[in-house]
C-alpha cells in the first residue's frame, strides 16, 4: 500500500501533486492500481518496490509530502494482490464491496 501526497502546502494543487506521484511509477517494473485513498503496488522484488516509492515520492513538489508505506512480503510462495481479495470473498460468497 502506497499513499504519497502534499502536507500542509496551500499553493500546490494536491491532486495534480498525487498524479505526479503516480506517473512516476511508470517508470518501475511494478503493477499498481489506485483508489481512493491509497495505491496498491506490486513488484517480483523489494528493491524495485521501494525504489519506485522513493520515485513517487519524490515526484511530489511541494514544501512537505507525507509518504505512507505497508508491506506484505510473501517470501516463500507468490500471492498476487487479486489472490489475496478473491480469498477473502470466497468466505463472504460474494465480492468483497457494497452495491450500495
């Protein structure tokens, strides 16, 4: 889980400031999917993750960026992200979001 966004920066326009951040994944070898209030982003190996977060972080212009990192590192077996949501639906016996 990835968050990168402007702190405390009145003249920056934030949600410009957070598809830099964004964009500058591109450049990385990683798969990424953005919602909300976080990105969800993939990669084969740690350093090509935390090199593309310093990337999205430092893509942010502004005075003060706050940068939220989570890690789950499966080191022993291959998880991708869909894997681990559609686990959890196989439970509730329905997808995992309201229709509401």
């Amino acid at each position: 889980m990835l968050s990168v966004a402007p702190v405390d920066s009145p003249g920056v326009d934030f949600d410009a400031e957070i598809a830099s951040a964004i964009d500058a994944l591109e450049d990385f070898d990683v798969r990424y999917q953005t919602n909300p209030m976080e990105t969800t982003i993939e990669a084969d190996g740690i350093d090509e993750l935390l090199a593309a977060v310093k990337a999205a972080h430092e893509a942010v212009d502004a005075p003060r960026v706050g940068t939220t990192v989570k890690i789950d590192h499966y080191r022993e077996d291959d998880l991708a992200v869909e894997e681990k949501v559609d686990r959890v639906e196989d439970h509730l016996g329905r997808e995992a979001a309201s229709d509401r």
